[in-house]
C-alpha cells in the first residue's frame, strides 16, 4: 500500500509548519525535527548531531574512511550508493534533471531545484552581517564564513586553508596533477566540471550573457555581473594603504601585494618570483621559447593573445584610443593612459636611492638598475650587458647589420621605426615637440627634455673629482675622461687621439678633405653639422647665448662659457714652467709653445712661423691686402 503511494504520488502526511507532504508518518516525525531543531543521534567521535540515524552511521564511515561503494570507470569511492550513482553520471554524460525555464539539464535533483530559484529569485536565507541574500542554507553558512574569515579547511601540502571542502578537494587536485574532466574538442583537461562546461562555451561560442547598455556578451553571468561595474563605475573593494578602488577582490588582493612586497608564485627554472599566477605562466613562457600566437600577416609570434590583437593595430593602423588633450591616438588604452600622464605631469612611482620620479613602474624598474648597477642581458655576440631586453635588441642589429627601416627619401637605412621616423623629419623640417617656456621646437622628444633643463638648470650629473655638474650622463662620462686622461679613438693617420668616436670622424675629414656640409648662403663647407650650423648664425646675426653679467651675446655656447670666466676671474690652467694661470685650456696650450719655441703654422710667402692658427691667419692678410 505504501509503495503504491509512490506511482499515486499521494502524500497524506502533511507537516503544519511548512508546505511539505510525505508518503509515510515516521518521515514526517523525521522532517518535524528539522523544525525543532531536535537533532538525537549523536557522532562519538566528534561533536556533529543528525536528526535521522541513517545520517548518522553515513557520517561515521568518514572517521573510518570507509568508501564501500567504488566506480568502475575511475579511481573514486564513496560512502553512499546514491553518491556513485550521481558521479557515474558524469561519465554516462546523463543530466535526466532538465530546467522547464531554460535549456540547462543536472545530474541530480537537488542541483535542479536550486537552479530553479534563479528564475524565481527566491533566495529566503539572508546575511545578518551584509545585504546579500542565498538560494539555500548551506550557501548561506558558506558565506559567513567570509565574515568570520574562518577557513576549517586545510591543505597538507602547502599551508592554504578554504572555507569549503570542495574548494579544498580542487585544490589539492593542483598538488596531485589529477585533471579528470578532458574536453572532447581539443586535447584540454581540467581539475572540475565546471570548468570544463566553461570551456566547451570557447568552442561553441556561446555566451548567453549580454549586457544591455552595449554589445558585449559573456560566457559566465559573474563576467556580466564585473563587466556591468565599468558602466556604473561601482567599485566596492578599497584599498586600506591608499586611495585605489577596485571592481573585483581578486584585483585587490594583487594591488596590496605592491604594499607587502609579496609575491608567492616562484619560478622553479630561475626563481624569479611574482605577484600573480598568470604573470608567472606567461614568464614561464621565457623559459620554454613558446609563442603560441602567431601574426597571418608578418613572422612575428607572441605570448599572449593581447599582445597580438594590439601588433595586428599596426598593420591595420588602428588608432581607437585618443587623447583630450593633444588629439594624438593610441593602440591600446594602456598607452594612453601612460600618454595622459604627461599632460597631468603624474609620476606616481619614485625612487628610494634618488629623488628621481618615472610615469610607469616599468621606468622606475629600468632606473633602479643604474643604482644596482644589473645587467641581465648579454649580447651573445661581444659580450655587452645591458639593463633592458630592447637596448640588447637595438644593439644586436648592429652585429647583423640588419636595417629593416629604410628612408624613401635618400639611401639611409635604421635599424628601428622609431630611428626612421626621427630621420624623415629632417626631410619634412618637421618638429613636433615644443618648449612651453621658449618658442624652440624639436624633432626629437629627448631634444626637448635637454633643452627643457636649460630653463630649469637641472644637472643631475655630478662630477665626482671637480665641482663640475651636466645635464646628461654621456657628457659626465666624456668630461670624466678628461681626469683619467684616456682617449680610446686614436686617429690611424696622425698622433691624435679623442674622447669620443664622434670628434675622431670629424678629424678624419681634415686628413681626408671631405666637407660634406656646405652652406646655402656662401660656399664654405664644414665636415660637422654642427659646424654649419654654427656658420649660419653669422648669417641670420642669431646670438641666442647672452651673458647674465653683461650685455654680451653669443652664437655657440661654448663661447659664452669661455667668457663668463672673465667674470669669474677663475683660472684653472696653470703652466707647469712659469707658474701663470689662464681661464681656458687653448690659451695654457699657446702659452706653453713660448717655453718650448714650438711654431707649428709656417706662411707660405715667407720663412715665418707663428705659435697659433689665427696668428698665421693675420699675418697671411698682410699678403692679400685684406685688413685683418
């Protein structure tokens, strides 16, 4: 009669506290103790009380570890029949449970009627500590224990805890390696089911998720529900050392490893160590040479997917990302972002060793190096060791002898876009970096940051044997050379010797007459541009160098700094013969010609010889009539 009650689905029994019904009396005297909260069988080996026996003695084989029940298809064991006939399921593919409102089908029951109350929203079990509200009342305690921080579940390897079981079983597969759930279109694998459904959505391109303030779909409704918080801007985790807000906990929680220095996921190749996993597998990535991402439209190969999608912009020219401000566009919105900070004059990320102060962390990193004085990167050809992998890439070309970037204009070929670009502005005249301060303009943004230090009198660089301070570190190390003595670029045709590379092929050209420089104003030629240049003032009356302690203007600037010694009355060349001072070295080198009798500058009309260039020069007017 009782069986028959099952095919009738008649339930005369019902409970006077809620809507349930039951086919038996003693079921309803079990279910009346979930009321009362009468729970009379007790576990001996720890604390935990059931309300029906049965639970009780399904509870006990979890002290003993009695698995009884074994799947055929796979290692697992259970304690409950019930249990083995749910996971069988999952190799069976069966999901018999199917939701009346949706397409979604469940192994069992129970996940069923949960699902079912997301339709409903019904979610009765409310937080005391929080707004949030849950389908049921095990999600509920689960939740508290974020309240609570309570974690009883503790991993034997590795020194996490979790707030579920589950989590913990996941976990643990991490240690284990164990990924049961393999995806049937590709050779993937994964540690949960829910996972691998995620997975196959990549496959089938579903993404039943979509936002209704633009077009974007999602797989998962959490990515719908974090995507949603960019149009309202809610961030709700806070950091507590500083300002930032956050759209995810997640986010936070890598932010604040900035503040405590951790970082816990090492490299097991080199030890290098990082704040996120994901850092940590793309680095992995260095070690193994994979680039999985490949360009249709070049050779180039990436790590990331996001690398590519931004390189595919250059073949595209793509620019989505403009600037307010300038009206200058972008690849990416990071680059933007960092652009932006130029205009807000934002440094965010300072130097501990200096005061120095970068736009990107990336810059502050790079300039730290200066201080340690690392450079982890060797040219496999020579030998040099630089601080970043693009400097070593720049001057490996230079080995090849690879120049990729040719100018359409004249024959010059660069090794990078960016060199080329710089070149061609000099066949368009083309200056687009302007001094807020003055009217100069220039080709090159560096150009501008030198110049910008003459208005601010910046020298950061430090001469350590004299009192002496530059705007740049290459002319502290060319000035350095002048205390050591040493001039590595000696000329093959003459004695001579120089500091740098530079002044050596400028010298040549006196050996081999060559003047490629030639001004459009008269026909004198200079084998420097920088001596054309210099040339042309005489031209346009241009003295843009002024003495600050008289009304004397300059066209070159090392003539003004000779002069201002006149006001100083400093003499630091002395002669070693006579004891007398002079305030520039040339006047100490003539001098010095006195006590040696040395006349190098012969006339050609006479037998007359001269101590200096400029003495021959006045004399040889006297031949020509011309008044010196």
């Amino acid at each position: 009669m009782q069986h028959q009650k099952v095919h009738t689905r008649e339930k005369p029994y019902e409970c006077t506290e809620c809507d349930k019904a039951f086919i038996r009396k003693d079921l309803l005297k079990q279910h009346l103790k979930f009321h009362i909260g009468e729970k009379s069988f007790r576990c001996s080996e720890c604390d935990k009380a059931f309300f029906v026996k049965k639970h009780l003695m399904q509870h006990l084989q979890i002290h003993t570890g009695e698995k009884p029940y074994k799947c055929t298809e796979c290692d697992k064991a259970f304690i409950r029949k019930d249990l083995l006939k749910q996971h069988q399921k999952v190799h069976t593919g069966e999901e018999p449970f199917r939701c009346s409102e949706c397409d979604k089908a469940f192994v069992t029951k129970t996940n069923l009627m949960q699902h079912l109350k997301i339709h409903t929203e019904e979610k009765t079990y409310k937080c005391t500590e929080c707004d949030k509200s849950f389908i049921t009342n095990e999600k509920l305690i689960q939740h508290q224990k974020v309240h609570t921080r309570e974690k009883p579940y503790e991993c034997t390897e590795c020194d996490k805890a979790f707030i579920r079981k589950d989590l913990l079983k996941n976990h643990q597969k991490l240690h284990t390696g164990e990924k049961l759930y393999c995806c049937s279109e590709c050779d993937k694998a994964f540690i949960t089911n829910g996972e691998l459904i995620l997975h196959h959505k990549i496959h089938t391109g579903e993404k039943p998720y979509e936002c209704t303030e633009c077009d974007k779909a999602f797989i998962t409704k959490w990515s719908l529900i974090l995507h949603q918080r960019i149009h309202t801007g809610e961030k709700p985790y806070k950091c507590t050392e500083c300002d930032k807000a956050f759209i995810t906990k997640g986010s936070l929680i890598r932010h604040q490893r900035i503040h405590t220095g951790e970082k816990p996921y090492e490299c097991t190749e080199c030890g290098r160590a990082f704040t996120t996993k994901a850092l940590l597998t793309l680095h992995h990535k260095v070690h193994t040479g994979e680039k999985p991402y490949a360009c249709a439209e070049c050779d180039k190969k990436f790590v990331r997917k996001g690398q590519l999608k931004q390189h595919k912009k250059f073949h595209s020219g793509e620019k989505p990302y403009g600037c307010g401000e300038c009206g200058k566009a972008f690849v990416s919105k990071w680059q933007l972002k960092q652009h932006q900070k130029f205009h807000s004059g934002e440094k965010p990320y300072g130097c501990s060793e200096c005061e120095k102060a970068f736009v990107t962390k990336g810059q502050l990193k790079q300039h730290q190096k200066t201080h340690t004085g690392e450079k982890p990167y060797d040219c496999t050809y020579c030998g040099k060791a630089f601080t970043v992998k693009h400097t070593l890439a720049l001057h490996e070309k230079r080995h090849t002898g690879k120049k990729p970037y040719g100018c359409c204009e004249c024959e010059k070929a660069f090794v990078t876009k960016e060199q080329l670009i710089q070149h061609q502005r000099n066949h368009t005249g083309e200056k687009p970096y302007t001094c807020n301060e003055c009217d100069k303009a220039f080709s090159i943004k560096t150009s501008l940051t030198r110049h910008q230090k003459l208005h601010t009198g910046e020298t950061p660089y430090k001469c350590t044997e004299c009192d002496k301070a530059y705007i740049l570190k290459h002319q502290l190390v060319l000035h350095q050379k002048i205390h050591s003595g040493k001039k590595p670029y000696g000329c093959s045709e003459c004695d001579k010797a120089f500091f740098r590379k530079q002044s050596l092929m400028i010298h040549q050209k006196t050996h081999t007459g060559e003047k490629p420089y030639e001004c459009t104003e008269c026909e004198k030629a200079y084998s420097s541009i920088h001596h054309l240049m210099e040339h042309q003032k005489a031209h346009t009356g241009e003295r843009p160098y002024t003495c600050n302690e008289c009304d004397k203007a300059f066209s070159i600037k090392t003539s003004l700094t000779r002069h201002q010694k006149v006001h100083t009355g400093v003499t630091p060349y002395k002669c070693t013969e006579c004891g007398k001072r002079y305030a520039l070295k040339h006047k100490l080198v003539l001098h010095e010609k006195t006590h040696t009798g040395n006349k190098p500058y012969s006339c050609s009309e006479f037998d007359k010889t001269f101590f200096s260039k400029h003495d021959l020069m006045i004399h040889q007017k006297t031949h020509t009539g011309e008044k010196p």
